[in-house]
C-alpha cells in the first residue's frame, strides 16, 4: 500500500509515494508534487540531497543532478518525506544520510581591489555521530582541494541561522545529515546574471564532493563502501537526456560529413596532375550536399540541454553540438579559403612534437617500398573478404547488421559510414595488407559503431566529440597486432603528417607534393594520393589524427590502461574518465563485442609487447 504523507498546516493534498515499488521491483520514483516539489529516486541509495526553494539556482542544480533527491519549497513537506524515506532507505540499505544543498545571502569575501582571488566560503554542520562528522570532514577535504577559476574554497563552519528562522534539520529525529552552504561565486556581482561555464563547474564540483561524503559516511558506519564513490551517482536516464541525444544523433546522421569532403574523380585528378608534370593542382569535384547548412543549425540549436539534471551528460552533449555545428560549418565553406582554418579549428595544429616523430620514421623507412604497388586484390576480392570477417562477428551477435558497397565515386581504398563500409572500385591491395585492413575498418570502425548503437546514448555509436584520433589509433594498433605492419605502411602515416604541417604553413599542393616525391622519395601516384587527402575540401588537417592517434593508444597501454572502454563506443582519450564514469553508475554495458583480432595467437604477443612499452617504428615485422 503506497504511504501517504499528511503535513498538518500546509496548503497541499495529501501525497502518494510508491516507495515499495522502489524497494521490490527497483522501479525508480520521479514524484512531482505541486509548486514544482520534486521526489527522484532513481534506486535505492543511503542518501538524500535537498533543496528547500523553487528558485533555480545553483544549489537546485546540485540536487537535482544527484540519483535521489528531493525539491522542496515547503519545510514541513520536506521534513516528512525525508523521514519516510529514511526510514525505507535505512532499512534497506543499513545507513541513511540527508544532505541539505543551499546557498549563502552573498559571496562576502569578494572585493572591488582583487574581485578574482579571494577565497570563497564554503559552510558545513553535521549532526554529532561519528559518520556524519567523517561524511563532514570529507566534504571539507574534498571542497578545499578544488579550485574554481582561480578562487579557492575556504571550508568554515555553518552558523546559527537568524532568529526563528527553521531549518531542515531541526526535526528529523535519527535522520543523519549534512547541511552544505557556499558563496554564489557564479553570479555576476550585483546582479542576477550568471557565469554559465562557472556555473557549470561549480554543480560539477560539488556533485562529486558530495558523493565522496556519502561514501565516507557508509565507510564510518561499518557498511561496505562502493569501489569508487561515481557509483552512488545517477543509473537513470532521465527523458530530457534522451530526448536531446536522439535530437542530437539525428543531426548527425543528416550527413556523412568524410562523403561531403572526398573528391569523386580522384583517378582523373591523378591523370590531370600527371599530364601537367606535377605543376598544377588538379580539379577537384565533390557530391552535391544533401543538406541545407543553415536548417540543420537550427535544428541543432533547437535542442534544449537545460534539464538533463547530468552535469557529465549535459557536457558530453554539448561538446558534441559543438563539435557538429563546426562540421556543417566546414560544409558550407568547402572549397573556400575558409575551410582550411576550420578544419584547424576541428583537428587542431600539428604539433612540433608530433612533426619531429614523423620526420624520424621518414628518416629510418628511407628503404622501404614507396611507389604505387604492383597489382593486388580488386574491389571484388576485398569486398568478398569484408562480408566473411563481418558474418563472423553476425555469428557472435545477429544485430552485427553491415552492409559491404563497391563505389566508384571514392579514391582507391575503404571507407567506413556508419554502418556501411565502401569499397573503392580503384583498390588494389596487397594480400598480406588484406587482413590488417579489414581488422581496421570492421574490427574498429564497425565494431565501435555497433557496440555503442546497443548503449544507451545514441552519440556513442555517432561518436563522441573528438573521437576520430583515438578511433584512428586503435585501428592502427589493430594493423600491428595482427601482424600488418610495414614499414611502407607507417611511411605513409608519417607521410600524412609531414604534409598536413605542410599545407597549414601555406604550401600549395604541386609543393606539398614535390615536399614528398622529392624530399622523402615517395612515389609519383603515392605521394599524390597522401596530398589529395590533405587538400580535400580546400585542406583538410584530419589526416594528422593517425600517427597522433596511435602514440596516444601506446602512451595509454604503457602507463598500465585498458583498452575495453575503448571498444564501448566512439570514444576519445579525453573521454576515458567519463566512460569510466558512466560505467561505474551503470549507465553502460560491457562492450557486446570485442575484436576479433585480440584473440588471436599472434595477437597476445605483440599486446604484450606494447604494453611494456614500444615507439612506433617497433610496430613494423621485420
């Protein structure tokens, strides 16, 4: 029988909460009373955060991205539903604790002289009993070593509050807590116009403060604390989340972005090139868009990401909006002078570091093979091969859904779209390159795609911002691990970068080329098509991401990481923590499928090998 809460002297209905629904069939509870007063519970956990207020502020945000919280404006409603739930929680869970989110009247260390480093204050009380003075002590240690935009948290205690004014605590029996109150240091001083990046933060900060307070209060009240405190954090999605994730994939299915920018005469623009002795750059054509730029912005932007309640989420989120909106903005400049600073903007500079190391293996391949190959296996025989590999991972999981196309509108190759994989008309590949390449494109490119279509967030099958350099890389180490490395082969990922330095120093393409066939002795047909990659589009700086990608995968095997979240979706490096996350509060599975090739013999070997510690160069079989 659901409970019912009767507050004597306040103006509201009585309320129903369905608590053992929550407790016997783990069905979350989102109860929305009126006013705005708010009851989340997402599973049962040993804590509580309150708001009492109907102001969306700050300390409104940091509850309500918390798995189980309660918004309340009236005390009296507030005090009975924390005590009904604690009372379930306790028994449940075997330790309870409410923690009380508000904010202080001003930010009173701020002055005129110095407005950007003073301290901000932070107050805390507790009740008396050990695990709340520890859930205290920890909140103090974990706030005072955060830093917020160069103001730092001087953590002091809570003091009595004006007289006559109640508070939360005051008549909750039993009920452990933790009251929190810190200085509005996100809002511009004098006014109610806010900092959002600051704001931002500051709920970030502070939802995983309190988290470790929590896990500190279990621990000092004998129970089992969780492995890592994340996990105490939201295993829900709410609807807004997966409203503006469908919104925001649905953007990004609206266009092939690699399609847009891939010239579709690259076997004419070779003749044309050759015909004119390597002086002239060639013309390049491209399909028509099948997209009107500024409509998708609109209705990229449309998408709200106000009430995610998620700080994690509504960042992931966002830098993907952002990330796509500088996409279709590469589109709408495609062979303008424009497009080379945008795609700066997308893929970045190349490093120094980065140049050196490609010039270093250009330096110790200088033997290796470097004119077009002899003739190999057509488009045919490698799209025959791609379907076998693919029915291999169908066998192991039937959603493994890929389509294998032969085009004759793409340079000589393979190219992944999400779960298309396109096969050049024009390829002619070595056969003992057939096995790394097809590990690269369906054992990575595919995999990642289906693995995260069975996630909860469509964006990790569409990828997350600034996957494409550890997606890369991973693909590359696939190359090696299966025993496909050659020394011709990290040629040309070096080659790759050494060009893309070059094009976004200013050379033009026949010089880019000549930087190539000349300097470095790549072949007449090689080097040309190393720099029709480069200036696809009007100069693209994409192809960078390789060898960049691969020496952040080794870095990552060498300093003791896992490689299984990559495999969870379309992730980048920078992302790693947040999968970890996002794992941890179980709001993603396991990878359904790992690659093949990790299991093969002479794959455990060469893991092994990187994993003490190799450079590229030792990837090549000699």
């Amino acid at each position: 029988m659901r409970p019912k809460l009767v507050v004597p002297g306040a103006p509201l209905a009585p309320i129903e909460l369905d608590l053992d629904a929550l407790q016997k069939d783990g069905r979350p509870i989102r109860n929305d009373f009126c006013d705005g007063h708010r009851l989340h519970l997402d599973r049962p956990l040993p804590f509580l955060c309150v708001h009492l207020g109907s102001q969306q502020n700050a300390a409104y945000h940091i509850a309500s991205a918390s798995a189980s919280y309660l918004i309340a404006a009236d005390i009296g409603l507030a005090r009975a539903v924390v005590r009904l739930v604690a009372q379930r929680m306790r028994e449940r869970c075997g330790a309870f604790l409410v923690i009380d989110l508000g904010e202080l009247a001003e930010d009173r260390f701020l002055t005129e002289d110095v407005p950007f480093l003073r301290p901000f204050e932070i107050a805390l009380g507790s009740g008396e009993t050990a695990p709340e003075k520890a859930a205290l002590k920890c909140f103090a240690t974990a706030a005072s070593e955060r830093e917020v935009k160069y103001r730092t948290p001087r953590v002091c205690e809570l003091g009595s509050a004006p007289s006559g004014e109640a508070q939360l605590w005051d008549d909750l029996g039993n009920v452990a807590w933790l009251a929190v109150r810190f200085a509005p240091i996100y809002k511009v001083p004098g006014t109610e116009r806010i900092y959002p990046a600051l704001h931002d933060r500051v709920v970030a900060n502070m939802v995983d403060t309190a988290l470790q307070a929590v896990s500190a209060f279990l621990k000092a009240s004998k129970l089992e604390p969780p492995v890592t405190h994340r996990s105490l954090g939201r295993r829900a999605y709410v609807d807004a989340v997966t409203r503006a994730d469908r919104s925001i994939d649905e953007v990004a299915s609206a266009f092939d972005f690699l399609l847009a920018v891939t010239p579709i005469n690259a076997e004419q623009a070779w003749l044309e090139f050759q015909a004119g002795d390597f002086e002239r750059a060639p013309k390049l054509y491209y399909r028509p868009l099948e997209v009107e730029i500024a409509a998708e912005k609109r209705k990229l932007y449309s998408i709200s990401l106000d009430h995610l309640e998620d700080p994690l989420l509504s960042g992931l989120l966002s830098e993907k909006q952002q990330e796509l909106d500088l996409q279709l903005s590469l589109l709408a400049t495609r062979e303008t002078p424009r497009f080379v600073e945008l795609g700066r903007a997308l893929y970045g500079n190349v490093e120094p570091a980065l140049a050196t190391r490609a010039r270093d293996i250009l330096g110790k391949t200088a033997g290796a093979a470097s004119a077009a190959p002899q003739k190999g296996l057509g488009a045919d025989a490698v799209a025959a091969a791609a379907r076998d590999m693919i029915a291999g991972y169908r066998a192991i999981h039937p959603g493994f859904e890929a389509s294998v196309e032969i085009r004759a509108d793409l340079p000589a190759g393979l190219l992944v779209s999400r779960n298309r994989l396109f096969v050049s008309r024009d390829t002619s590949l070595a056969p003992e390159r057939l096995t790394a390449l097809l590990s690269h494109e369906i054992g990575v490119h595919l995999l990642t795609y289906f693995n995260g279509d069975m996630q909860g967030l469509s964006i990790l099958r569409s990828g997350l911002a600034g996957y494409e350099g550890m997606q890369e890389g991973l693909a590359v180490l696939a190359e090696y691990l299966v025993g496909g490395m050659t020394a011709a082969r990290l040629r040309l990922l070096a080659a790759r970068v050494v060009a893309c330095e070059a094009m976004l120093d200013g050379a033009s393409f026949d010089q880019v080329f000549r930087i190539l066939h000349e300097d470095h002795g790549f072949g007449e047909h090689v080097a040309f098509n190393v720099v029709l990659r480069i200036f696809r589009g009007g100069g693209l700086a994409k192809d960078a991401i390789y060898l960049r990608g691969v020496l952040e995968v080794l870095d990552h095997l060498r300093n003791g990481g896992s490689l299984t979240p990559f495999w969870i979706g379309k992730i980048s490096a920078a992302h790693f923590g947040a999968i970890q996350e996002l794992s941890a509060r179980g709001l993603l599975r396991p990878p359904l499928l790992e690659p093949a090739f990790l299991s093969s013999e002479g794959a455990r070997p060469r893991l092994k090998k990187a994993m003490a510690g190799i450079d590229p160069i030792d990837m090549v079989e000699t």
